[in-house]
C-alpha cells in the first residue's frame, strides 16, 4: 500500500497522517521490534565482549572497535537516512534497515576474526541507523490524535526495557549457549518483523523533501572515524606515532571542513544554526555526557567483573541490573515531573548524580569485590533514570515542527559520537595507566622482567593462561600485580568520566531555559 501524492497527506510534511486501524497497530508492531532489537544490540554486546575476545584472540583494540564500529555507523547515518526516507518511501527505508541489520546479524554471529566482526557490526550500525531514524516517523504516520500519544508511549516504554535488560540477556546466551547467540537471537524477530512491515504497514513519504548532505555526509564520517582510530591507535602505540598524528591532522582537517560546508549549503545535514538555542546546544551536551561518561564506562567495567574477578557473563549481567534497576525506578518518576519542574531541573542534576556514582565506584584495589561498586552504580542508574525521559523534548521542543527530524538525529548522533569517542579516549588512558601501574607493582619480584607480557595479558583477556605458565609459588605475585594493575588503571578512567558528567551536567544545567521551548514541554523557573 503506497501513499504518495493523495489528500491522505499532510500539506505540511507529505506523510499519510493517521493510517487505517487494519494497519496502525501492526506498524507499531513492526517498529517496536525493529527498535527492541537494535536497542538491546547497544547494550546486550557489552557482556559477550571477554568471551568474544577468548573465542576470536582479538586485541584490546579489537575489541573497542567491535564497540565503536556499531557506534560510528549509527552515528554517521541516522541523518542521511532519515532524508532519504522522506525521498524514496519510509516503509521502504525501514524495510531496508531490517535486512541490513538483521543479515548483519547473521553475519557477526559466523565471524571467524576480529576483522570479519568489525565489518559486519558496522553493517548493522547502518542498518540499526536506518530504523531508528524511520521508527517514529512511521508512528506519526499512522496515528494522530491521542492514538499518536499512547504509541509514542508503547514504543519509549519498549525502547526503556530493551536497554534495562540487554546485559541480563546477553549473560543468559553467552553463559548458556555463546557469545555468538547475542547476534543470531536476532534472526527470528528481524524475519518476522520484515514480513510485518512487507504486509501490513503502509508507506509514506514527503513529495517536498530534499536531497541528502552528501558532503556533508562523507566529511562527518570519515573525519569522526579518523579522530576515533588515531584516539584507539594512540592506546597502543603512543601519541608521537606517526599514524597517530596523521590520523588526528586528518580528523581535524576533515571536521572543521563539515563545519564550512555545513554553514554554506543550502541543505545541510547539521542545520548549525540550531546550535544558537542555548537549550538545543544543552541538550546536545547532554546527550554527548551521558554516553562519553556511564555508557562507555560499561565496557571496562564488565571486563573487570570478568577477567578481573572471575564472573561469567551471566553473574556479571545479573551485578549491572543494579544500575538497570535504578534507571527503571526513576524514569517513570521523572516522566511524571518533567510536567511540573523545569527540565534542567532533571537533566543537569541527573548528570551531576552520574558523575557522582562514577566517582564513588573508585577506590578499587587488588583486594576489592564487586560490591564496591555497589553504591555508585546506584546513585548512576538514578542519574540516568532522570536524564532519559527529558532529553529528547530539549531537541525536538525548541525548534519549529519541520526540524523537528533533524533536531532529533543531532540529538540521536551525539549520543552514538559520545559512545564511540568515550570508548577510544579512555583505552588510551587505560593502557597507558595500565602499563606503569603494572611495572611499579611488579619492581622487585620475579615478574619485574615480564611485566611487559602482564599487561599484554591484562589488555588482552589472557590472564588465565599467564597464570598456567608461572610458577605456583608465583602466582600469589601475579594475582597482586594483575589485579593490582587493572583497578589502578580503572581508577583512573572512572575519575575522568565522573568529571566529564558532572561537566556536562553543570554546563546543562545553565544552557537549558524554559522560554526557549515551543509548548509546555518544560515548565518551571528555568531563565
């Protein structure tokens, strides 16, 4: 069922408005499956990744890639995609999405190599982008009214709960069945969810819509791709290699031409100009602190509770639905206040209660358990909970309703660059902490000389078999110095990402107003 140039369309904006009730509900069927899965694939890999690094023997590099790959393409094509599905047909894009992430899947699922993973998950970041950017416009399309609110509601509800329960399911399959299993569980619901978007949901689009950034679109991708591999790279060489520096000249070079292009082109795919609202530009802030900060510190976290402390994937998803807890817990409490205090009110302090539950989980040693980071998961997964339901109306509710896509994916993209950005950063940092906390734990004991293959091991997942090839009357030594090393290490990260959020959270706080918004979308004595 087309719907092109009919009096079904808005004249606003091209798009069927309020679809036939055979086919509204199964459009909502199909696009909270469709978001289910790509949400659950952001936070369900983070438990796989100590058993795809022991399956594979991929380098700690490898494995930020895996990580970064998914994000960067998100990040690179929620825009661009989002314009060509108001050109060519938004069924069809999202059609084209669930293909690409669904086969993407199967593909990371049979990955014989680190390489071989890395390509097919930046296949599904192109994929995932590609539906998320369609998922709402398709329910604006087939629903007005309050129908259109109570789908809105369904699919944030859908979106909270993929999120919340990713670790705890990935742990289920790697533990009980492999790692490779967090991929192929994606096969039946994107086959089915193919054939419900091929059968029953209708397709719109925009006869005025413009034509994608393309400049735009390659400058951002591989300026941001080239900052994140000299950022990766520079964690296992150093910052004085040439590589390094060339891809950092590059990155730079290419960035700050996005930007020219961006203000000259009559069609951008950032609108700069949005970045005058201060709320806009807090919001954007925002959405790059949260991620920068808790969501890229998943990554080391689950390898400590791992390698470092011995849980299996399943016992280590079951220790983060702590802080799955406390983002579920807050997040219908601050649905319901974002009516009656003003918006920075929940996102500044939420991001500053990020920061502060990243700081408390410091103060790890050689002798620590897990419950240590009790606390600051805690008081964390209260700060998310706060900030989640908020952050998208400080895009999309101070710009006019035509830009209210773009402000979205803008939104939608610092949070991917802060993942991918965050992920890199503090690999550098880590390795680099790493290497001198484990040469000075090891100075004057047998492993001084092989203090080298220790942090190797650590980076590398493989601290089993050092302990197979020591002596016994050594491994005491070498479970000091491992452990040791690595809380060392992820001292140091968490520091920097607990500044970061209280950073972000401080300049939210004072950039978010409520007069900059259209509606009563945040209410309040916000100046």
């Amino acid at each position: 069922m087309v719907i092109e140039e009919t009096s079904g369309e808005a004249p606003s904006g091209g798009q069927q408005v309020g679809g036939p009730a055979d086919t509204k509900w199964w459009t909502l069927a199909a696009v909270c499956m469709g978001t289910f899965m790509l949400l659950l694939d952001v936070t369900i890999v983070n438990v796989a990744l100590p058993a795809i690094q022991a399956s594979l023997r991929t380098t700690f590099a490898d494995l930020q890639w895996v990580v970064d790959a998914y994000a960067l393409t998100l990040a690179a094509f929620l825009l661009t995609s989002g314009s060509l599905a108001d050109m060519y047909g938004r069924r069809r894009l999202y059609l084209i999405g669930l293909v690409a992430f669904t086969g993407a899947s199967a593909l990371c699922g049979a990955a014989q190599s680190p390489l071989m993973l890395e390509l097919s998950r930046g296949l599904q970041g192109i994929g995932g982008a590609t539906m998320f950017s369609v998922s709402l416009a398709l329910l604006a399309s087939a629903f007005e009214g309050k129908e259109r609110g109570v789908a809105f509601g369904i699919w944030g509800a859908i979106t909270g709960v993929a999120v919340a329960i990713g670790p705890i399911v990935g742990g289920a399959l790697v533990t009980g069945l492999s790692w490779r299993w967090i991929f192929l569980v994606n096969l039946p619901v994107g086959i089915l969810a193919i054939a419900l978007t091929f059968t029953r949901v209708a397709e719109s689009r925009n006869e005025h819509a413009r034509r994608p950034d393309w400049a735009g679109f390659l400058l951002f991708t591989t300026g941001l791709a080239a900052v994140i591999y000299a950022l990766i790279e520079s964690g296992r060489s150093s910052f004085t290699n040439t590589g390094v520096d060339v891809s950092f000249a590059l990155g730079a070079i290419l960035l700050i031409g996005f930007v020219v292009v961006e203000a000259r082109v009559s069609n951008p795919m950032f609108d700069l100009g949005l970045f005058r609202l201060p709320t806009f530009t807090g919001g954007s802030i925002a959405a790059f602190g949260i991620s920068v900060s808790i969501f890229s510190m998943l990554l080391y976290l689950t390898i400590y509770l791992q390698d470092v402390l011995g849980y299996s994937a399943f016992q280590t998803g079951l220790r983060l639905l702590v802080l799955s807890g406390g983002v579920l817990a807050v997040s219908g409490v601050a649905g319901r206040l974002t009516a009656h205090v003003p918006i920075r009110a929940l996102i500044g302090p939420g991001l500053i209660a990020v920061g502060v539950g990243l700081i408390l989980m410091r103060g790890l040693n050689a002798s620590s358990g897990w419950t240590h980071l009790v606390p600051g998961l805690v008081v964390s997964g209260v700060g998310i909970g706060f900030i989640n339901p908020p952050l998208a109306s400080t895009a999309v509710g101070v710009v006019p309703p035509q830009q209210s896509g773009m402000a979205s994916g803008i939104n939608s993209t610092f949070r991917q660059v802060g993942i991918s950005t965050g992920i890199a950063l503090f690999g550098t940092l880590f390795t680099n902490r790493l290497g001198s906390a484990v040469a000075s734990l090891s100075r004057g004991t047998p492993l001084a000389a092989h203090a080298v293959a220790v942090r190797q091991a650590l980076e590398n997942g493989q601290v089993g078999q050092l302990f197979a090839q020591v002596p016994a009357s050594q491994r005491a030594v070498l479970a000091h110095v491992a452990r040791g090393g690595f809380t060392s290490a992820l001292d140091a990260i968490l520091l920097l990402s607990g500044i970061l959020a209280m950073v972000s959270g401080v300049l939210a706080f004072v950039l978010i107003r409520t007069k900059d918004f259209n509606s009563g979308a945040a209410r309040g004595g916000a100046h």
